[in-house]
C-alpha cells in the first residue's frame, strides 16, 4: 500500500496529464466519428433526394405528355364535333345557295342582289368564325387540361408525401372534374349567338367597301380576313371574347338552393364549389394573360395564312378572283376547318407551333406567365 502511495505522489502529474490526453482524444475521436457519420447521411440524403428530384421531373414529363394525348384524342374531338354542328345549324350558308340555284328565272334582279350580298356576309362569317372559334376552342382545352393535369398530379403527390403511384389515386371529386371539362361546350352551346352576331359586325364593317364583282388576290383574303379578326377582337371591352369561350366568373360560385340540405352537405358542396371555382378562375387568369393573348395571335395568323394557301390551292386565287365566284369555294373549304382531329390540318399547325408548345410547358409546370 505505501509503495502505491509513494508510486502515486512520484506519477502524479504525469498520471494527470496521460489520463487527460487520453481522455480528450476520445472525445475528439468521438465527434469526429459523429460529424463523419453525420456528412455521410447529409450526402446519402441529398443523393436521395436528387435521384427523387430526376424521378419527379421524368415522371411529369411523362404525365404532361399524356395530358397533351387525353386533349388530342378525347377532348377535342368531341367539342370540335359539336362545335362544327352548331356553326352550321347556326349560319345558313347552304339555304341562301339553295335559293339562288332554285331562284334562277324567277327571282328579280334586287333579289337576287340581295340574296349574293346576304350570302357573302354570311360566307366571310362563317369562315371567320370557323376559324376563330376552332383555333380559341384547341387552345382553351389544351389551357384546361393542363390546369386539371397539374392539380391532379401535384395534389396526388403531396397526398403520397412522394410521386409514386400517381395513377392509382384521384384525390379530385369525379363531378368536380368532369364539370370543369364538360365547360368546354359552353362556346357551341351557349357563347354561339353572341359570337355570330359579334363577328357578322366586324364582317359587315370590313366588307363593306367591297363589291361582288370585286377581284380578291391571295394577299387581299388574307388581309381581310386578319382585318375582320382585328375589328372582332377589338371590339367591346379588353378579353371581352372570353365571355363567348366560358361561363361568367360569378356564376360559378352559386351554391345549390336546396331547404332541405344538410350542414354535412353544405360543406361537401361549398368544398366541390370552392375546387370548381379555383379551376375556372386559374383558367380565366390564364386567357387573361398577356402570353395566352399573343399565343392566341400568333395562332390565329398562322391559321389564316394555312387556309388561304388551300384555297389558292383549290381557286387558282394567286391571279384574282371575283368575289361573287368565290364565295362558293369559300363553302367548300371552310367545312376543313373544324373537321375531325386527326384530319384537321389547322389543329395540327396550331399544335406544332414552338410558341404554343413553349407556353404550355410553362403553363403545366407551374412558371410564370
């Protein structure tokens, strides 16, 4: 015991001094191994989520491009079916021809002046309209596609907490969604009057210098017709033809009048309401846009330029023409604006054009407009 005693009071400051260092560089070892295992998880998670960010942003390509197909190939054909129906309903073309053919030998000279001077109005009309309403009408399904796409996608995934698994879910109310598509039909079935009537005008003040027996080269159709959409488009209030495309924003917002309903009810519907409004009001800003505007501008020209070159194709319009002998290839062509998709070339010059392919893949991912 007092050799321990004497070793002790000789190696006592030595013994201090080893059992500190000692001491101390376990601790040092110990943060350092902690600091080491905690970068390594730092570098495992940012890997992980960086492979996940590769995931997300394959997989939303992905869903983009089958939002773009679902407006293609089910959407559209069915709005353009309707669409074509209701113009032809609503502008009788055809019925004012018939009278001329049937007319010959018995209708006077004011009649028949008067009927070639109806027929060129409504002719410029419905060809105008055609184009107008068919080139509005692709861009409007493709703006709510894209809007209905994103919702779906991005409320899915953060239902998930991940974006796997994105089919299997529908976290929007099925009515809900299909009203909001069903919207599309609003131009043929209700905006059609006020639309006809609107551009009729425009056709009226443009053409109204013009003779039938007036020569028309491809360059004046083509400035006539951008002139009629210019007056149409101008005319009223700013984005006043977007009441002719959808319903009026406070009439979206009506609940259903119903005594008899519940306050579980209530809320189910102020919940179906709220997510119905918050789609058509983010649709409305979207046409309100001064992208959407200069897409829909540039569309439309390049419509007009497609559909003259066919009917200089089909007229030989390039050395003139009189326009009392070109209202009826006019009847013949204007049929190939709204036709069916897949044969419609407009559509597909529509879809192609690097403007409107840059906007809606700004518009589904969410990036300023």
């Amino acid at each position: 015991m007092d050799l321990v005693r004497g070793f002790w009071r000789k190696h006592r400051r030595k013994i201090l001094v080893t059992t500190t260092c000692l001491g101390s560089g376990y601790l040092l070892y110990k943060l350092y191994n902690a600091h080491t295992r905690k970068l390594a998880d730092l570098e495992r998670e940012l890997a992980n989520e960086l492979e996940n960010d590769e995931i997300i942003k394959t997989q939303m390509k992905a869903h983009f491009e089958n939002i773009q197909m679902i407006a293609d190939s089910t959407t559209l054909p069915h709005a353009m079916r309707h669409l074509s129906s209701r113009i032809v309903e609503e502008i009788p073309v055809s019925s004012i021809m018939e009278k001329l053919s049937k007319g010959k030998g018995t209708l006077t000279p004011s009649e028949k002046l008067h009927l070639w001077n109806e027929l060129k109005i409504l002719s410029f009309t419905r060809m105008v309209l055609s184009l107008w309403s068919v080139t509005m009408l692709s861009l409007y399904i493709r703006v709510q596609v894209n809007i209905l796409g994103r919702h779906l996608y991005i409320d899915t995934a953060r239902g998930l907490g991940s974006s796997h698994l994105l089919e299997e879910l529908d976290l929007i109310d099925r009515d809900d969604e299909q009203k909001f598509l069903e919207s599309a039909d609003y131009l043929a079935s209700n905006g059609m009057p006020s639309l006809i009537s609107n551009m009729q005008s425009a056709v009226k003040e443009v053409l109204k210098g013009k003779q039938l027996k007036d020569v028309l080269t491809t360059k004046i159709l083509q400035e006539t017709v951008i002139r009629i959409l210019d007056v149409f488009m101008s005319t009223g209030s700013p984005h006043h033809w977007i009441d002719y495309l959808m319903m009026a924003q406070d009439t979206t917002t009506i609940l259903p009048s119903d005594t008899t309903t519940t306050t579980d009810d209530v809320s189910s519907s102020d919940a179906t309401v709220s997510k119905f409004h918050l789609l058509i009001t983010e649709t409305r800003e979207v046409l309100t846009s001064t992208d959407f505007t200069n897409v829909a501008e540039i569309s439309l020209k390049s419509c007009t330029v497609a559909l003259v070159e066919e009917m200089e194709k089909q007229t030989g319009l390039a050395t003139g023409m009189q326009v009392a002998k070109l209202l009826p290839q006019m009847e013949k062509t204007t049929p190939e604006i709204s036709a069916e998709p897949e044969k419609n070339r407009f559509l597909q010059l529509i879809r192609d054009l690097p403007e409107v392919q840059l906007f809606f893949t700004l518009l589904y991912s969410n990036m300023p407009l």
